[in-house]
C-alpha cells in the first residue's frame, strides 16, 4: 500500500456518524472548505480525550479558518457518541469500525497493548479540491499534534 503524500487527492470514504448516517469525505470538500481529518486511536483513552477536547476548545480559531473538522477511530458509532457527548465535542466523529478508511490513509497502528489495528494518531487537511495539503502522522499514540501548526496550516489553505 502506498503512503499518502502532500499533492496527492486524499481517498473519498463513507462512514456512519454518531447519529448513524453515512456522512462520505466529498460531502465536506464540496461545501467549499478546508477538511480537518483527526484520526486518533481510541475514544475515552486519555490522551485522546486531550487532543479532542483541545480541538473542541480551539473550535472558534478554526472555524475562523473556515476549517470543518472530522474525527476518526475505529470505535463504533455508538461508543463514539457517548464520547462525544460526554466531551461535548463539537465537530463530526466518525467509526471506522471496519478499519478501511484507516488502511487507505496508512494509518494502522498495529499493536497497541493487545488491541490490534487501530488507528494512529495522525492530521490530514485537504483543500476545497480535495487535495492533501497538509499531513502530520505519529507511530507513537502519545505524541499529540502541534495544535498551533494545524491552526495555521488551515488558515493558509482556507484563504
């Protein structure tokens, strides 16, 4: 499988949100913004309750941006929803239950403490043509991303 680079068109997808309706990637690049796409290893772990919950709190920068965002693991909907409202997160989650869109972005991390295929953390932003234009990618699920950078890096590509 080939790694996804910067300039290339990020793979379209369909998964269920958390109300368990299928929401696809070209639904958000045709509204005409940049896409914000978090994939994180698992809902309620704690690092990934930061990471979310920062992005949650920096919503306003990145809506100033003109960024939607789209969160991705592989829990189910309905563990995903009670993340969500539990955090009071205000952006899309998704469930890559089946572990495709994972595989397709190169984001599997194999093994984390026994739970097999989950997915690193990692940012992908793509532009309103649906072009990856920005892509940070972490094997260690303990390292977060440079939430400052994401922000500017989504401004530039909202202009």
């Amino acid at each position: 499988m080939s790694r996804l680079k910067i300039g290339d068109i990020a793979p379209d997808f369909t998964l269920l949100d958390t109300d368990l309706n299928r929401r696809s990637l070209s639904e958000f690049i045709s509204m005409g913004k940049p896409v914000v796409i978090l994939f994180f290893p698992g809902a309620f772990t704690s690092v990934c309750t930061k990471e979310l919950c920062t992005f949650r709190d920096r919503m306003s920068e990145l809506e100033r941006a003109n960024a939607t965002i789209l969160a991705i693991s592989v829990d189910s909907p309905f563990a995903l929803k009670e993340f969500k409202e539990r955090n009071m997160l205000n952006f899309t989650l998704l469930s890559d239950f089946n572990k495709e869109v994972i595989k397709a972005y190169d984001v599997v991390l194999p093994d984390l403490l026994g739970l097999k295929e989950l997915a690193k953390r990692a940012v992908f932003i793509v532009d309103k043509d649906g072009v990856i234009r920005y892509k940070w990618v972490s094997d260690d699920p303990r390292i977060e991303p440079d939430y400052d950078e994401v922000i500017r890096e989504a401004e530039k590509i909202g202009e």
